[in-house]
C-alpha cells in the first residue's frame, strides 16, 4: 500500500509539473485568448482583458463593448475583415515595487481591406497584478513611455516602448482575366 501510494503522489507531482506555465507562457496564452476573442466578436471576453483604469476612462465595462460594437460594425461596411492576429514572445518581464509584473510584446493583425491585405503591428504593454496569474493588455500604439507612465505611474524604467510601426500592405494578385 505504502508503494501504491508513494507511485500516486510521484505521478501526481509530475502532472502538477508538467501543467505549470512559467509567467512567459501565461502572458502569451492570454494575449491569444483576447485576439481571438476580438476575432470571434465575443467582446465582453476581449474587454476582460482590457487594462482597468483604460476601462474605466472608456465609461465603463458595458460602454467600452458598445463602443467596440459599433467600432466593428464600421469596419465591416467599409468592408475590412480581420483575419488573424498573433503575438510575439514577450519582452523581459519585470516585477515592480508594488508586485505587479510587465512585459511587453507585439501584436500583428491581418486584415483583408480593399485591393489587398494589411498586416498591422503594435505595441502591447502587458501588466499583471496577481503575480502573473492574471494579465491585462494596453496598446501603446503612438504612445512613448513617459506618455504611458501618466497612465501607469509605476511602469518600469526597464520597459521598452517602440515607436510606431508601420503597417504593410499586400495588394491582391491579379488574374489574367483583371488585367
């Protein structure tokens, strides 16, 4: 008995291992879980990962998802769709005085627009308030970091904000038949 029991909580300790994500790993995964969520319109999902006090500043929860309703409904009649979005490992992340942790990475979006597709890319700011648990993202998209530090008040100094990147554009190949 003492064997069987011995092997259960050896095969168990190696499960809880092997489950254990590192913060690297958790960050990504939750930056995926918001792109798709923001692909697939389940907005109240993509606003949860929303950074708080940016919420907050958009009027709050449910008037944040209005707004992005009424944001994609505008893209679609201009007929621009979002196909994919990925995200970059993270930058270094860095535990700062109050124990919150930030990162950053990038963000690219394809969209199909007229005449072609766009690949955009941003900057996200990646902030966790419960050891890495738990993550909120903010764009920092034509934002340098003392701009950013207004917003967040304890952003590390060891946080890279790149400057704006521009977009690139693919126009769609022709047929022979368009030419």
């Amino acid at each position: 008995m003492k064997k069987f029991l011995y092997t259960l909580l050896l095969s168990i300790s190696i499960v809880s291992v092997s489950i254990a994500q590192t913060p690297e790993q958790t960050v990504l995964k939750q930056a995926n879980d918001m792109g798709q969520s923001f692909l697939d319109k389940d907005y109240d999902t993509f606003a949860s990962y929303t950074y708080p006090k940016v919420m907050q500043t958009m009027g709050g929860k449910e008037n944040m998802i209005k707004n992005l309703k009424r944001s994609f409904d505008g893209f679609e009649n201009e007929g621009i769709t979002f196909l994919k979005m990925d995200y970059s490992a993270p930058s270094k992340i860095v535990t700062v005085e109050d124990g919150s942790m930030q990162c950053t990475l990038i963000q690219m979006i394809e969209m199909k627009v007229k005449g072609g597709k766009l690949t955009s890319q941003s900057c996200l700011l990646a902030i966790s308030e419960n050891k890495g648990k738990n993550w909120y993202f903010l764009d920092t998209s034509g934002y340098n970091h003392p701009t950013m530090k207004t917003l967040i008040p304890n952003l590390s100094d060891e946080i890279d904000i790149p400057g704006r990147i521009d977009p690139i554009f693919e126009p769609d190949e022709k047929t022979p038949d368009q030419e």
